[in-house]
C-alpha cells in the first residue's frame, strides 16, 4: 500500500509541476479604431497558422496558452487587408505575459 500511495504522489507532483511550467501571453487592444487583429502562436512564430481575432474592443483581453506568440493589425481607420509588421511576445516558463497590439 505504501508503494502505491508514494507513486501517486509522485504522479501527482509531476503533474502539478507540468501544469505550473506552462506560460500563457494575453493580447491586449487598446485603440478602439483597429478593424482586425491577427495571431501567430507557436514557438516559430510568426511562422504558422494565422489565427484571426476580428475586432477586438478597446481594453478586449485575449489570453493564449503558450510561450511565444506573434500579433499584428490592420492598418489605419479602414478596413483594406493592409497589415502592420508582426509584433512578437514571449513569456519565461511558469509565467504571464502581456503583448499590447503594435
């Protein structure tokens, strides 16, 4: 019984020390002119699937299990499919992180 009981604490302590490793980047928009935000996460950011946001309202918070994560915009007041340069964001292990959209 003993053995049991340790290797469930060993099992149990693993995994809190897995969930505690993790890293999580929250997006933030604070111009409330910005028609599209789009992501990238992943460690080769900004490589990789775009994820889009749409319009994001002022002060909106979007957060993101991840280290590293790339965010970009479209440019001025309209909406035409021009976009800013990538903004990249990381966060240490067992940490938060904010990225503010560029």
């Amino acid at each position: 019984m003993k053995i049991l009981s340790r290797s469930a604490s060993l099992i149990c302590a693993s995994l809190l020390f897995i969930s505690s490793a993790s890293a999580a980047i929250t997006v933030v928009n604070e111009d409330p002119s910005i028609c599209e935000i789009q992501v990238v996460v992943g460690a080769n950011a900004p490589e990789g699937r775009v994820q889009n946001l749409g319009q994001l309202e002022a002060d909106e918070r979007r957060s993101f299990d991840a280290s590293k994560l790339c965010v970009r915009r479209t440019l001025g007041d309209s909406c035409e499919p021009a976009y800013s340069d990538w903004k990249c964001c990381e966060a240490e292990e067992g940490a938060d992180a904010l990225c503010l959209v560029p």
